[in-house]
C-alpha cells in the first residue's frame, strides 16, 4: 500500500474540492472530500490537473461532523481546582 496525500482546496473561489497531491501537481477528482472517502481513493478518477501553486488549500474536512480536543493537561488543571 502506497502513502497518500489528499488535499481539499479551491480555484479561484470555486467549490471545495479534494485532489490527490503527487509532488507539486495536484490531481482534482471533482468531488468533495467527504465523497472521496467515501467513495474511495482508488475509486476516484482525477478529472484534471494543477500545479500545487494555483490551488487555494482549505482545511482537510472543511465541514466536520464534530470536532472532538483531548485535554493533554487535564489532570494537572484538575488538581490545581
């Protein structure tokens, strides 16, 4: 199995996308990252090309579901109450 890079981004305020990073190119899929994963990276069929410098990056899911924090220092907070 092969490592990955998945990037959700935008062109020229367009619609979030999620490509597929291969060094500075971009592969577009034209879907949404979360129909990517849903649909599978090995299913998903790049639809064009761009160079990793025209591409506006956007968070990785940039609608999560939840956002879940893990407090590292939630015992040393808890004894100092």
């Amino acid at each position: 199995m092969r490592a990955v890079r998945l990037i959700s981004f935008r062109i020229d305020e367009g619609p979030p996308r999620a490509g597929i990073c291969d060094g500075q190119i971009v592969h577009d899929t034209g879907l949404g990252m979360r129909d990517l994963l849903a649909r599978g990276i090995d299913r998903a069929r790049p639809i064009s090309q761009h160079p990793r410098a025209a591409v506006q990056p956007l968070p990785a899911v940039p609608d999560p579901g939840k956002i879940m924090c893990i407090g590292r220092n939630y015992r040393e907070h808890a004894a100092e109450q």
